[in-house]
C-alpha cells in the first residue's frame, strides 16, 4: 500500500493547498484498493489525541498514523543551500535530537525522540530523563537557530524553531510548550503576535499593604503586533482603566506601565514572571526582554534568574530592551481563540474544560493552526484527557 502523508512530506514552507493537492490521489487508491479498510476521512491529516503506552499525547497533523511509540519522529525542512555546499554547518546532535541535511536533495531532516520519551509523568518516566530531553531540546533549538542564521532554510525569522516546536508530541496540558515554548519552571513566555498582555496594579495607602488601607485597582491591555518587517511591538488597547474612577487623580504608578510603548521593535520578546524567577525579591513582579537574537534572550534570562535582585537597570543588557514591572502588580498573558464563531480572549493556560460547558463536552469539535493552515483535532469520545489540554492561540471550538 501507498505510503501515508507523513512527517516527512508536511513542511511549513509548502503552502497547505499544496498539502491537499496530494491527497486526492490517496484518496483514489484507497476508495479502488482498500475501501473497505477505513472510510476515507481517517487518512485526513489532523491533530490527534492518542494513548501512548497508558498515557494520552496530542500528536500534530505531520505525524504519521500510525507513528510507532519506540521509533524516533522524523520531519523535513526546506533547504537554502545546495547539496554540494558544506554541510557541517547545516548539521547538529544534542541527545536524541539530530539535524542533518539530506544528501542530494533540498531538504534537512530533523529527527525527534520516539513517542514514549514525551510521556512525562506516566508510568516509568523519571524527573531525570524528563530534563535530559527538555534541555537536549532547548540545546537544540539553539543549534537550529545558529543554522537558521547561517542561512541553512529557505525560511527566516524562527520559523523553523517554531515548526519543530509544533511537531514536539505532548502531553494534552502541555500545549503551549508546543506554541511558544513555554514550560512552568522555565518561567518565560516567548510572544507571538496578537497575544495580549495585561498589566493589572493594585493601590493602597503610601507606606501601607494591609486589606484596610487598599484604596483599589487599574488595569491596561496592550496587543502584541508587527511592523512592516515583522518585528514585535506593542500596542495599547485602551487607556487606563481605574476602580474607582478617582484613583487616576492621584496614580503615580500606572503611568510606568505604558513605557511598553517606547519599547523598540524587535524579532523577539519574552516575558518572565515573578513567581517562579526571583523568590526572594518580593517587590518584583515581571519583566519584558527584547533582543533580535534568541540566544541572547536565552543568555540574558538566565542572567536575570542568577541575579539576587534583578532590574533592567542592575543587569547588562546592551542590544537588548527591557522593562520590569515592580510594586503590587500582576502582568499576565492571553491568548485569542474562538469559541462558536465568537472571537475572544481567554487566559493564559485556559484549558478547554473551562470554556465547554459541561453538556456539550461529548459533542464539541476542535481545529487548531499547523504552519498557516488550521487542521481539525480527533480525539475518541469518552477521552477525558482532552479536557485537560490547554488552549493555545488561534484554537477554534465548537459545540
């Protein structure tokens, strides 16, 4: 039989049309030799829930069905560079994770750990071997972007960071790993535009934090857009909005949050939290890194985490912008997803239990966005793990 679709013919760089204009003709083999077998919508490519050695992994659509549990994940990308040029510089291991490019065509493959190594969690999995492949993946994506630089893909701007991130198999509450590389104890949200932030500040009395000396609360959003040449920058929502009205007389604070605005724009930005970078400096809430290279946001981040008291003013960031946010404040992201045709924003880390209501949850039908194409999302009825995933930008559900 026909090879399926597989991981290693899905490519972020090839147009979706494309994709599809392949599949008519698996679908003619199918209907003439094996009609019988499955019905011609099960070889659709799609995101799909599946369990994986007693655990549930959301797979994306450039996974092939059925994908082995113990056989490593293997993807192409589009290559810049001929097949006779050097390819030393187009190469790179760290752990389990290769790239390579291919001899005599195009293209580079990327090969990712087998299936079972992504149950974090479950059954035999270890803490150890967990932050093994996390920072093996990390080291890699450095390489890729060092590769990117070098001119190795026929696309820019992290492109192929974030198609290789959108191939990682994970667990259903791990997806925003997939769409902006974000883990908990890494603390750090890459942003992507039309996230949102939003800063929210709390006053009370000069000199006073008690309950009884709280005088009320603002909060201001701010869109994560582009210029003309893709570069991140931020835009205000609306003006500050005081609880009461009469604290915009006296607010000397709320003013900082909107240098935001005089942020230059840059390829990337991230954002670190409080809660998990500098326990012991309680007057810090979060700050917003920028810099166009990665890997001096990486280096600058773990700057920040080493620092005991960490400011943009007390580290060395040349070639980088950054604001931190201090005082009794809370910045928190969004993302935008659709729910019934209704386009809305929903918490950062929302999972889909928290916006299905509880009778439409054996009904409601999902798509998510691989490369530039949304893709429906499969999942068995009576799977509860699919209320566990969380939701990322762009989703779109219905019931």
């Amino acid at each position: 039989m026909t090879r399926p679709v597989g991981a290693e013919n899905a490519n972020p760089f090839r147009s979706a049309r494309a994709l599809f204009l392949v599949l008519p003709h698996v679908f003619i083999f199918f209907l003439v030799g094996c009609a019988s077998r499955k019905p011609v919508s099960s070889i659709s490519p799609s995101y799909r829930l599946e369990s994986v050695d007693g655990g549930s992994l959301l797979l994306p659509p450039n996974i092939p069905a059925p994908q082995s549990p113990d056989a490593p994940v293997s993807l192409t990308l589009d290559s810049k560079r001929e097949a006779s040029a050097n390819r030393s510089t187009c190469t790179a291991s760290e752990g389990t994770f290769r790239m390579e490019q291919e001899p005599h065509t195009p293209h580079i493959r990327i090969v990712l750990p087998p299936l079972k190594e992504w149950l974090f969690g479950f059954q035999n999995s270890s803490g150890a071997k967990e932050n093994y492949t996390i920072e093996s993946l990390y080291a890699f994506l450095g390489d890729v972007d060092r590769a990117e630089d070098a001119g190795c893909f026929a696309a820019t701007n992290g492109e192929a960071r974030d198609y290789i991130l959108q191939s990682i198999p994970t667990r259903p509450s791990d997806s925003l790993f997939n769409a902006y590389g974000y883990r908990l104890e890494r603390s750090g949200v890459n942003l992507k535009p039309n996230l949102r932030l939003k800063v929210e500040r709390a006053y009370f009395r000069r000199g006073e934090d008690s309950v009884r000396n709280y005088l009320g609360v603002s909060d201001v959003l701010f869109d994560v857009t582009t210029n003309g040449e893709r570069m991140l920058r931020f835009q205000q929502v609306h003006a500050i909005q005081y609880s009461p009205a009469s604290l915009a007389q006296t607010d000397l604070e709320g003013s900082h949050d909107l240098a935001l605005l005089d942020l230059e724009a840059q390829r990337h930005y991230r954002v670190l939290f409080y809660t998990h970078q500098v326990p012991n400096d309680r007057n810090f809430a979060a700050a917003i890194i920028g810099t166009n290279d990665p890997a001096r946001l990486d280096q600058f981040e773990l700057a920040m985490r080493a620092d005991a008291g960490p400011s943009c003013e007390s580290s060395t960031h040349d070639g980088l912008e950054c604001l931190d946010f201090r005082g009794f404040v809370t910045v928190s992201v969004q993302v935008p997803v659709q729910l019934n045709g209704k386009a809305q924003f929903v918490d950062w880390g929302t999972k889909v239990k928290g916006v299905v209501p509880v009778k439409a949850r054996k009904s409601f039908k999902m798509q998510r966005r691989f490369a530039d194409a949304y893709y429906d999302l499969r999942f068995k009825r009576g799977d509860d793990s699919i209320l566990d995933l969380t939701l990322v930008g762009g989703d779109r559900l219905t019931w």
